[in-house]
C-alpha cells in the first residue's frame, strides 16, 4: 500500500470455514461474533486462509506502531465497462502512464479496490500493491504537468477518472443514533458490566444492581448525545462546501461550467475574478493568486501563490520545487481573494487532489480517526488491569477453597467465585469518567476551546510542560522599524532613524522599499508580511490597484501619500511579484515608474544579495 503506516495482508473466504463459524454463533449465543467484533483479526483468521493480496477478497491491515491495531476491509470491484466503448480505446482514455490505466482489468474492464478511513486505494496490476486514488501521480514533471493537463481533460478522460477516484467530497454523514448506541452498549466495560449485574441480581443484590444499571444507562446516554452532537456539527461544517459551481477548460471541448463534486486529478480549473472558495487541491500554472489560508494555518496574512514553471527537466515537479512547492498550490477550503493573469489570458489550475485526500479531507480525517492515545498511558492502563485481574484471580481461588471445605453447593460456590470477579472491578468506573470528560468539555467550551478527541483530556492532569507552534501565540508579533543603513561606495552611510524630521530621500533604496514586497490591498487594508508592511509605511506611499486590459489582470501602483516627500514620480507600477522563497532566500519584483522603463527590485539574505552583485559596482 502507499501509506507506510499500515501493513496489509490478503485473505480469501472460504466456504467450510465460514459454515463453523455460523455454528460457533449460534451454539455461543452469539458470544462468539461479540469476540470476532472486538477482534477483527480473529474474525478474518477464522473465516478466511491465507493468500496473495491478488487474489484476495478480504485484506486484514495492521499499524505499524507500538499498539498494532488490526482493521478488517472487504475488497470491492468498479465496473468501467459502460464508459469504455473498446479494449483497444481504453489506454486513451485513461493515460497510458497513469493508475487508472493500470488499475483497469482486462477483458473485464472492472478496477479492484478497497476503502480506508475514507480514502479509496486501488489495485497496480503492474506493481502489484495498492495504490491511492484521488491524487495526481507525484512522478510528472513540471514540463508534463503543462503538456498533459494544460489543455484539459476530455469528457472520456474525466468520466473514467470520476468513477475510480469517487465524488469530490468530504463527505460525513450524521450517524445514526442507533448505531452510535449499539457500538456504545457493545464496548467491552459494558459487556461485563450486563454478566455482573445478572449475577448480582441472582444473588439478590437488587438495590445495588438496580443503581448500578441506572448509572450505565445514563453513562451510555450521555456518550451517545455528546457523539451525536459532535457527528452533526462536523456534518454541518464541511457539507456547505461539497457543492460550488466551477469552470473547467475541456480539451476540444471549450469551457464548461459544473458542480465541484464531479471534480477530478488533472481536471482544468479556471478561476474567475472575485472571490473563490477552492472545492480542491490545485497546482497553479499561469497567471498569480492571493490567497486567504487562514481556515488551514490560522494565520490571517494572505498569501501570494505563483504559477508553476515549465521547467524542462527529469525531476519530479515537487521534487524540482523543493520547500517552495506550496508557492504553487491552491488548498481545498481556502479563498481565493485576488486573481491576476499573465499573458495567457486566464488564470488556469490543474486539480491535485480531490475529497479526503485533499489538506481539508486531512483535517476532517484526523478528527474523525485520532491517533490512539499515549502508548506508556495505554500499556500502564492494561498493567493496572493485570494486577486487579491476579487479586481476583487469588480471591476467586480462595473463596473456592473456603466454601467447597465448608460443604457449600457447587453452585452457590461458582457464584461467589464469580462475584469476587467482578467486585475487583470498579462498576462505577466509565460512569463517572464519561460524566467527568462531558462536565469538562462543557467548562472548555464556555472559554471558546474545542477538543477534537474528548478521550485525551483524561491525560491532561498529567501534562508538566506546554510547547506552542510559533511566536505570536503567546508573545506580541508586531514589529516596528528602528532604522536603515545604506551602503555605497563599498562602505556603510549614515544611518537613518524612523520615525525622522526628515523623509528618506528618494533613490534607489527608497523605491526598494517602496516596491519589493509582497503586500496587497484586501478589504481597504493593506495586508501581508508584518516587515513588509512596517518598511512600506515608513516611505508615507499608498498601495492601490489598477486594473489593465480586458481581462482580471491586475497591476499593483504604488504613489506618493498625502504626507510623502516630494518624488519626481507620479507612482510606480509593480509588473510582477515573485514572493519570497527559503530555497533562493530572496524575493524579487518587476517594476515600472509611470512614463519610464521596467526595473527590478531584490530584497533577502545579505550574503545571497552580495553573490548577485557585480563586485566592480562597489555596493
């Protein structure tokens, strides 16, 4: 399989096999399919014998962490054949070099595959292993990405892509009651809990039993409206952004408007102006966005995003990329505030992702599968366990021992043996540790914090040291500017304090800072890099945009602000921006003052600006 975390293996169901089991059900009272329903593994072993994953019609996959959790998953078949008018006009259809044309089995055009944790993986008749769907290939170039998908994808193209990879959805159905109850009720604590209290309750212990009971169900009552809650919030957060209209680019075919839904890697999206809320993962390439990433980071600073290159080289682009792949990628759930197109007319991005394979669908996926919680917790849980199990164990023997020598009945002995048991076991325990995580959730959410996996803030009490992500979550990120120093003629100059009586002059340092950011104008404020936006204040120039041409290009105009010093320039136009990059450690701009010629402007690293500059020049 593709994702390392998980280890698969193949299994087929075998006729005989499955006969005994239905006997062991019925001959248990349905103890035995309670045991297969806590351990899948034993279920799979069972039924089914070992075979190759090929020929397999149940795959068992383990974690490859320290608690191996085993999870059950039936293979599925996707039947292509209505889309696919011949054999021979299959490979066309699909790419020849893509998954969807290795995944298509001959002469039955069906495709194998297998669902986990909403992710669909299908089966590499070439490789011979699983493989995700739902992503474009990483192995395309920069070069390919254009050549391939620049044009579009034809309908035949997107129909067989559409019905292997699913609906673009992140897709999370409201659970059923019921089912929430059944899964609750079945949970082992519970289980024993319904043997102790029959046992109490054929010792005559009414009152005690009849309290117990009456704690479990609202224990049980309490966990199923509180998930109940949680699995209708989350519905409602991601369901608004299933359905947006989009417009494709179809090869031949022209434009074409259509539900997100029906999205699909290496679909041509085309983004208008205005706002935008992006339905998927896309590569931009061509022209240049600003994006609002704030629902994914919760940083609130737009972002600029840049059009991949045609580079014409044999790395893989996100390998050619290198840390500044995310330049060019437009993520699902964000907002597209600003669109500005090159020469090519419109600004064009080729889906990369759909659904939950998309920085969303990871988001919604965590929430909806947590990772398990500390393993030392677990292990130190399951020796607590152990030790009461073994004061049991020496009590059942020694209440065995003093009745059976005192002549009692072998089943009044069996009884108290048994009722040791399960007086070793606290019965009030998952009551009153789910009534104290629903009380806590409760106080958490009137300070506005949300926890996504309620089970952990039993582990808080045990927390001695917090680690936050960045500064600015507990320090002040604001920056002000004390002052600049210009070098010329190979030495430093006087150094110029901000706030001055007197303005900076202009030249070329002053029109650098001036016009060598990344800042934009978003709902009548500039926005962008903190250090960006204190050096622009301190030139007392105002940002604004000038529209060009007939179509969303935008280009940035920079002017003299009421109190600015006097320039022998009505404004200057910034042509093109290439944001800053931690791979170049530079950003650079492409400027024109108005009425006279292109410049460029570039700002980084001092020792990256001084291996630019011509060592002749003296600066």
């Amino acid at each position: 399989m593709g994702d390392q975390w998980m280890e698969i293996f193949g299994y087929k169901t075998q006729s005989s096999r499955k006969a005994l089991c239905i006997a062991g059900y019925i001959l248990s009272c349905g103890a035995l399919l309670l045991l297969f329903y806590w351990k899948p593994e034993w279920d799979v072993w069972a039924n089914c014998i070992r075979c190759s994953l090929e020929e397999a019609d149940i795959v068992l996959l383990r974690t490859t962490d320290e608690f191996r959790v085993y999870s059950r998953k039936t293979v599925t078949w996707i039947s292509v054949s209505a889309l696919i008018r011949s054999r021979s006009d299959y490979p066309a259809t699909a790419g020849e070099d893509s998954i969807f044309s290795k995944a298509i089995m001959k002469p039955s055009l069906q495709v194998k595959s297998i669902q986990v944790q909403k992710i669909r993986y299908v089966w590499n008749i070439c490789a011979k292993h699983f493989q995700k769907v739902g992503a474009l290939e990483d192995h395309h170039t920069c070069s390919a990405i254009h050549a391939k998908f620049g044009s579009g994808l034809t309908c035949n193209e997107q129909y067989v892509r559409r019905v292997i990879c699913g609906p673009n959805t992140i897709d999370v159905p409201v659970i059923p009651v019921w089912k929430l109850l059944v899964k609750e009720v079945l949970n082992p604590f519970y289980v024993f809990q319904l043997f102790s209290v029959c046992l109490w309750f054929a010792e005559d212990y009414m009152e005690y039993a009849t309290a117990i009971i009456i704690m479990s169900l609202l224990s049980i009552f309490l966990t199923v409206y509180d998930l109940r809650q949680q699995s209708v919030k989350l519905h409602r957060l991601v369901e608004s952004h299933n359905n947006i209209m989009v417009t494709v680019c179809r090869n031949k075919e022209g434009f074409q408007e259509l539900e997100s839904h029906h999205l699909v890697p290496g679909d041509m999206l085309v983004l208008k102006e205005g706002k935008t809320l992006l339905p998927c993962d896309a590569i931009l390439i061509s022209g240049q966005c600003v994006v609002n990433e704030s629902m994914l980071t919760g940083e609130s600073t737009p972002v600029t995003k840049t059009h991949l290159p045609q580079a014409d080289n044999i790395k893989p682009w996100r390998m050619h990329c290198a840390e500044d792949y995310k330049k060019h990628v437009l993520f699902c759930g964000t907002e597209v505030i600003q669109t500005k197109a090159d020469d090519r007319g419109v600004v064009k991005a080729v889906v990369l992702r759909t659904g939950f394979n998309t920085a969303k669908g990871d988001l919604v996926r965590s929430i909806l599968y947590p990772k398990p919680m500390n393993f030392k917790l677990y292990r130190d849980a399951l020796r607590f366990l152990m030790c009461l199990i073994a004061f049991a164990a020496i009590g059942m023997i020694y209440t065995v021992c003093v009745f059976a020598l005192n002549g009692e009945e072998a089943g009044e002995v069996v009884k108290k043996a048994l009722d040791v048991i399960t007086i070793a076991v606290p019965p009030a325990l998952p009551a009153a540790l789910t009534t104290g995580i629903i009380y806590t959730q409760r106080r958490l959410k009137k300070k506005g914090i949300f926890c996504i996996s309620p089970q952990r803030i039993n582990m808080c009490g045990q927390l001695n040291l917090i680690c936050f992500d960045k500064t600015g979550t507990l320090t002040e990120d604001g920056l002000d500017l004390w002052g600049l120093l210009p070098s010329e003629r190979n030495c430093f100059q006087d150094i110029h304090s901000f706030p001055a009586d007197h303005s900076l002059p202009w030249g070329p340092v002053f029109r650098a800072m001036a016009v060598c950011h990344s800042l934009i104008v978003w709902e009548g404020k500039i926005q962008g890099d903190p250090l960006d936006m204190k050096m622009f204040e301190a030139t007392n120039w105002v940002n604004g945009h000038q529209n060009e041409g007939q179509g969303s290009t935008h280009a940035i105009v920079v002017r003299p602000g009421p109190k600015a010093s006097c320039a022998p320039v009505e404004g200057v136009t910034i042509l093109r921006q290439f944001p800053f990059s931690s791979a170049l450690q530079r950003m650079s701009v492409i400027a024109q003052e108005i009425g006279g010629e292109k410049q460029v402007f570039t700002k980084g690293a001092p020792e990256m600006v001084a291996m630019l500059c011509r060592a002749e020049t003296g600066n």
